[in-house]
C-alpha cells in the first residue's frame, strides 16, 4: 500500500461515495447495540437479545416492551454530530463528496449538513407514522408515555426506523446502488470490509479506489486499496485541513467549516 495521502485522493477524485457504518457513531458516544457488552446488558434487562426486541414482530406483539428499549436503548442515544460528520458535510459542499450511505439510525450526517444522504434504515426524527392512517409524528411525541399512540386511529406509531423482518425500500436501495456504481473513489468509515452494508455496495462498485478508515487493522482490510487506522474524527479533519490548503480558492469555505 504504501504511503499515500488521503487528502490528495480525496482532490482527485471525481465521484467519491461514502458509506459509514458503527464506529462513526460510537465515536460520538452513541452505544450500539452490536457491542458485545451491550447486548448482555440488555438481555439481561429485557429478557431478550437486541436482536429480538428490536424487530417487526416485537413491535406488534409486545409494544409496551419494545417502546421501553426503544427509548431507553435508541432514542436516549440522541447525541449531536461530531467532527467528523461536519468534514464530509464540508467535502460535500466543495463538490468533491457526492452522497453518504448509512444504516445508522441517528441522522447525524443530515445534522450536520449533510444534504444527499441515503438513509437505508431511516432515522429516529423522520417517518415515526401511524401504521394505519400514516399521520408523522415527532421525535418529541415518540417520547411521551409508555407506547406512543396515534391522536386518531389509538394504535401505536412506528417509528421512522426499520425494525428486523421489515423489508428496506426498494427504491432507495436501488439509488444508493446507482451512486455506488458511479463512483470512482469509495470512502467506507468505520466499518470493516465484511460488513452486510459494505458487502452490499461492493457489488456495484467499479471505481478505481477503495479508501478504508477505522479504529483497528481487519484481516479483510487487503480487500481495500488503502487503509487508515485510528479516530476516524481526526483522520477526517486533518485530511480536510490539507485538502483546503491545496484548494486555494476554496479557502474561505473551508475556514468557515474548521471554526
Ligand atoms: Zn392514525
């Protein structure tokens, strides 16, 4: 691999997709469910894995349960983007980032500016609807009383998340795949390569550079072109700040976003 420079990959790309995965928000301080001792702490407290709680069918058969891991476990996660979300809304604006994949739940990348954003899983503030009547409710009302019901119809919200044994729109899958194959540079952030999501997009892929940032070496990290290890937070940032001094003419906006 060699040395190399992300912030002279990121000037020379010509259409850089991203996808994030989970380190991204666990360096926001967001737990996630995935962590092993997350998952025994909560099926020690729930009685069942998150996998179970959080899916279609325990959402209809045990409401109660599931808004008591949804806000407890999900929502109580709340957290305000960090640094490194406010880096690709910058290589947004400077053209150079074309879109962001995620299956994270917390909008975070849309918080901070990020504008083309495929939400493959949804988030926590849009779409929570009545399954019934499709009246939207917000995050606010999602978090009042033991299961949010809909003001008309009595029934309990769904919240804008999908939850397992529920089918992803079709469609956005398939524009995200169309960005994917598009792209010449692929910036995947704190994720490894085997990743379903990862796995997923590779598919499409037929770009040229495969750029691979996360906290700790993978053995299928050589599937990558290049890779990064450490906080994916200061990799962003110091790429960014090389790649604003490179770009001249760009200066004034990128000094607005490193503030
Ligand atoms: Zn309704």
């Amino acid at each position: 691999m060699g040395h190399f420079s992300l912030a002279e990959i990121l000037h020379n790309s010509n259409y850089l997709v991203c996808l994030t995965g989970r380190e991204m928000i666990v360096e926001d301080g967001i737990d996630s469910m995935r962590d092993m001792k997350t998952a025994y702490e909560i099926e020690l407290k729930y009685g069942y894995s998150p996998e179970e709680v959080f899916s279609a069918q325990f959402f209809s058969t045990r409401s109660e349960q599931f808004y008591e891991f949804y806000r407890e476990e999900v929502l109580a996660q709340e957290k305000e983007p960090g640094k490194a979300y406010y880096a690709l809304a910058a290589l947004e604006e400077m053209g150079i980032l074309k879109c962001i994949i995620t299956r994270q739940l917390f909008n975070l990348d849309k918080r901070a500016g990020c504008q083309n954003v495929y939400n493959l899983h949804g988030n926590i503030y849009d779409n929570n609807h009545c399954p019934r009547c499709g009246r939207i409710y917000s995050i606010d009302y999602m978090k009042k009383g033991k299961v949010p019901l809909c003001e008309k119809c009595g029934v309990p919200i769904h919240p804008g998340v999908t939850l397992l044994g529920e089918m992803v729109e079709i469609g956005l899958t398939t524009r995200a795949a169309d960005e994917v194959s598009k792209a010449d540079t692929l910036l995947i952030l704190g994720s490894d390569m085997r990743t379903e999501m990862v796995q997923q997009f590779m598919k499409y892929f037929h770009g040229d550079k495969v750029v691979l940032i996360h906290g700790a070496p993978h053995y299928a990290d050589k599937e990558a072109d290049y890779c990064l290890y450490g906080k994916i937070t200061d990799i962003l940032a110091s790429a960014l700040k090389e790649l604003c001094e490179k770009v001249e003419d760009q200066q004034i906006l990128c000094n607005s976003h490193q503030g």
